[in-house]
C-alpha cells in the first residue's frame, strides 16, 4: 500500500489545479470553426445548422436585442421551403404569423388588379412573420446546443489578419476572437466588407422609402389583403403586419422635398380610397413618426477573400420589392451549408478557401436575375407613376389591365419560387 506525506499530498493537488486550470484556459481560447457576425435571418439561420452539424459557432451580433425598427416580413414559397428543408418550420407554428390572401392593385382610386393567393395552384401562399420573433425563437434552440455561443451587443471593430487570411475578429475591449472561417451576415452597410475591400457593385436606381406603423383596421380581419396604391405621382405599400398593426411603405421620389414637415395622415388619406382614408384620419394619433429607409441595392463581384465569406445582404443588398431579401438570404444559407460542412468538419484551409468560392459560383445568377427582376418592377411602377395618360388608360380601359396583370405574374412566379431548384444535402 502506497501512502503520501503531506507535503508530497499538497504538490499533487497544485499540479491537479495547474493542469485544470490549463485545460480550462485553453478551452476558454479554443479557435472556433466558424464565427458568425450579424445576427439577421442568414447569420441566425446559419449558425444553427451549422452547430447542429457539431461545428463549433460563434455568432456575435452589435445589438442588444432583435426589435430592430425594419425588418422584412414576408416569407415567399422559396424562403418556406427553405426553412423547411432545414427543419426550422414547426418554430413558425409557435410564433406570429399569417398567410396573405390576396394581392390588390390600385390606381387612382380604381381596382387595376387583384390576385388571390396562394398564386400557384397547390402552393404555398406568402406567409408574414414576425422576424424579431423568428430571430429570437431560432437562437433559443441555438443556445442549448453546447458547441453555440452568442455574443450579443458585441460589435465587431476589424478582422484579424494572419498573412493573406482572415483569421477571425476583434471586439470591444481589443479582445480576438479566432476561428478557421469568418461569415459576414451583417448587412448591407457590411463593416466586414468595408474591412475586407470588397467593393459593392450599386443598381444606378437606387431609392427612398418612408416606413410608417399605425393602428389595425377591421378591414384585415376577414381578408389579408397586401395593397399596392397609385394616386396621381403617390405610391405607396400596405399590409397588416403579424404582429398586428399596419405597416406603410411610401415610395419618396422627390428627394429634395421636407418630409418631416409633412401631415402625413392627411398626405396618406389624400393618396387612398374611402375606407382607408378614412381610417387615416380616424387614427391620426397612432401614426408613428416615418423611418427613412435608404434603398441600396447591389452586388460584390467578389463575396470572399481567403478566411472570410459574405452571405445576404452584406453580399447583394436587395431592393425591398417582393420581400426578397430574406428569402434569398434564407437560399444562400443552404447553398453556404452544402458546401461548408464537409470541410469545416476537417479544418483544412485550402478546403474552406475553396468551398466559400464556390457557394458565390452558385449564388450569384440567382441573385442578379431576381436583382432585375425586382428593377423591372419597379420600372413599372415608374412609368405608371409618371405618366397621367397611362394611368388613365389602365384603369379605365379593360383591356389594358390584363398586360399589365400578365407581366406582374409572370414575374412572380420568379421572385416567388427562386430561379432554380435548391436542396440542402449536406446535414446528418
């Protein structure tokens, strides 16, 4: 039988100490798989699968919280279908969300058009979703798995370097964070794109919106309508909001023009039909003050340096027509997960190097065919916008309405469904 002094005893415990307090520290250091920045639907919807693939995540997001002032609603057939295929569909049965019934176009107080959802036969219809609660109910399920770690009202200041690669990212307090590949999902102002120099490639039309939150009418109780409104040189987007309130989108053409000095329920009821003007002047008082949207909309002709890949927004801000930029956001992530998991799983870098590349092959012609897709609607809407004569004739004249209403399906079917088949087959 072996006994110990106690001097030899306390040595013992000191090295167990010392050894723990080792391991531990270097846990604490340990270089992540992936660093995740921005925390939007592609950075929350990426850092979840991704760790339930057994990668070790970091998502590190600026704000505090998901109750940002703007964020799209409106999940399209492609965007279901991804979250679907990614097995995140039950969280939308346990947060706010509604099915559109119809669309309804209307010029100068007449009906130009209207289209009952869900378009195509059998499908599914365009759901709106409460982001913030999607956002918030997906990191919840992140959270439990021990291999995720949000950093939340941590903004990045600039990407750490060794060589010619991203090697991870500093935040507050000089502190590094490292990882074998950083995802930039922060947006279409990107800091990580600034920092990395990759320019944006900007649409020459770019564009204002004024976006307006004001009391719900008992109009959207029977029927979910989304309302798309011409009056004269006024346009303007209404829908009900999942969460329960009206949401207007007000396209600002005269850029020039002092908008904050605007009676804007007056200026809304002036542009609207009866039942609706009349509910703008009846709930003046809950008309909150405008945001203004400053429409970006582009293209990076390179989404990556080595160690570094970009995804959404922060790729190819998309114009907000048809609620494309998060669905498409949504279609990156699973072209990202098809080509990334493999190779982050065996921590090669000139394996990752080369996957990020070729998740922009496949992404791009998707991105820029919606890109002109969402253009030619919005040329549409100009040339009604600017000219009284045509105008005139498309509400007035039958037989003019149905050119008009062919074209916007035929777009839709697009812009709804993704320009080509994507099937997530990478995940165990």
């Amino acid at each position: 039988m072996v006994t110990f002094c106690y001097p030899t005893l306390k040595i013992l415990q000191q090295l167990l100490i010392t050894i723990t307090h080792h391991s531990y520290s270097s846990l604490l250091t340990q270089k992540s798989q992936v660093i995740v920045v921005g925390a939007g639907p592609a950075g929350v919807t990426l850092a979840l699968l991704l760790a339930k693939q057994g990668i070790t995540v970091k998502l590190v997001e600026a704000s505090r919280t998901f109750r940002r002032t703007f964020r799209g609603e409106g999940l399209m057939p492609s965007g279901l279908n991804a979250l679907e295929q990614m097995n995140f569909s039950p969280i939308l049965d346990r947060i706010p969300h509604r099915p559109l019934d119809a669309w309804k176009f209307l010029i100068n107080g007449r009906l130009l058009f209207q289209v009952k959802e869900p378009i195509e036969p059998g499908g599914k219809p365009c759901t709106l979703v409460s982001q913030p609660a999607l956002l918030e109910a997906l990191v919840k399920e992140a959270i439990a798995l021990p291999n995720f770690e949000l950093l939340q009202g941590t903004p990045v200041q600039e990407l750490v370097w060794e060589g010619e690669r991203v090697s991870g990212v500093r935040v507050g307090g000089d502190r590094r964070l490292t990882a074998d590949l950083v995802i930039g999902t922060d947006g279409r102002n990107s800091l990580l794109r600034q920092k990395a120099n990759l320019p944006l490639e900007q649409q020459s039309k770019n564009f204002d919106i004024l976006w307006f939150k004001l009391a719900d009418s008992p109009q959207f109780e029977a029927e979910n309508v989304f309302y798309s409104v011409v009056q004269g040189q006024h346009a303007f987007g209404l829908f009900r909001s999942s969460e329960g309130n009206l949401q207007v989108g007000w396209a600002l053409r005269d850029k020039t023009s002092d908008w904050k000095q605007v009676n804007w329920a007056e200026q809304l009821a002036s542009a609207s039909p009866l039942w609706l003007a009349n509910h703008f002047r009846t709930h003046a008082d809950t008309l909150e003050h405008p945001v203004l949207l400053s429409v970006v909309v582009g293209h990076c002709p390179r989404w990556s340096v080595p160690g570094l890949l970009l995804l959404g927004d922060a790729a190819h801000p998309m114009s907000p027509i048809r609620a494309q930029g998060i669905n498409m956001a949504l279609r990156d992530v699973i072209v990202a997960a098809n080509h990334l998991i493999s190779p982050l799983r065996q921590r090669e870098q000139a394996a990752i190097d080369g996957a990020i590349a070729q998740v922009q092959e496949e992404r791009s012609p998707e991105i820029l065919r919606v890109q002109q897709l969402q253009a030619e609607e919005a040329t549409q809407a100009d040339k009604l916008g600017n000219s009284a004569l045509l105008r005139w004739g498309v509400s007035h004249t039958p037989l003019l309405k149905y050119p008009v209403r062919w074209s916007w399906l035929k777009r839709q079917r697009q812009l709804r469904q993704g320009i080509a088949p994507i099937q997530l087959d990478n995940v165990k």
